[in-house]
C-alpha cells in the first residue's frame, strides 16, 4: 500500500507541474485537472488505508494525516490563483514548506521507509 500511495502522490506532483505551465499561459487544462483530483482521491484513499494499518497510532501519525490533507489543499490553492491571474510566489511557499514537511514525517515515521 505504501508504494501505491507514493505512486500517486508522485503522479500528482507531475500533474501539477504539467498543469502550471498551461495555466499560466491563460489555458484551461480540464483533463489534468480532473486527473490531479482524481489522484488526490487516490492518496486520500490510500492514506487513509495506511493510517488504520498502524496499530496504536502515534500522535505524530495524526500530525502527518492533518498535513498530508494540507498539501492538497495547498496545491488547489495554488491553482485557483493561476486561474484567478494573481500573484503566486507566496502560494508556492506554502505548498513546498508543508510538502517538504510531510515528506520528512512519511519518510521518518516506522511505517515510511527509514530514510532519516
């Protein structure tokens, strides 16, 4: 289950940066978006499997669900200023610092792989 959830949260980045570029251009990629939510679905899902999968669940597995859901919506609104036409140098800030954030607790708690 692991893999399937960083599966798609990797094809969910991918998504996004595809997204972007055609947003910024005044596009309005519906096919990525809708497989962006689609994705989204996808790593909710298999959070959600993961996280019942722990037996006692540490408070720090609750910390990385609450910031996991963040990401997401860190990501949607970036894409509602793209679409919007407005500044996005602070919402890039946001969805890096709590992606990196989430990263480092998928990566550091037992059930991630031991990277840190």
């Amino acid at each position: 289950m692991t893999h399937t959830h960083i599966t798609a949260w990797v094809l969910a980045l991918i998504l996004l940066l595809v997204a972007v570029p055609a947003l910024k251009r005044g596009q309005k990629p519906k096919a990525i978006l809708i497989a962006l939510r689609v994705m989204y679905l996808v790593i909710i899902v298999t959070g959600v499997l993961l996280y019942m999968a722990v037996y006692e669940i540490p408070p720090l597995y609750h910390f990385k669900a609450l910031v996991g859901i963040w990401v997401i919506g860190a990501a949607e609104m970036l894409i509602a200023r793209l679409r919007k036409g407005k500044d996005t140098k602070i919402a890039w800030i946001h969805l890096i610092v709590v992606f990196v954030v989430v990263l480092y607790l998928g990566f550091s708690l037992p059930l991630g792989f031991n990277w840190f």
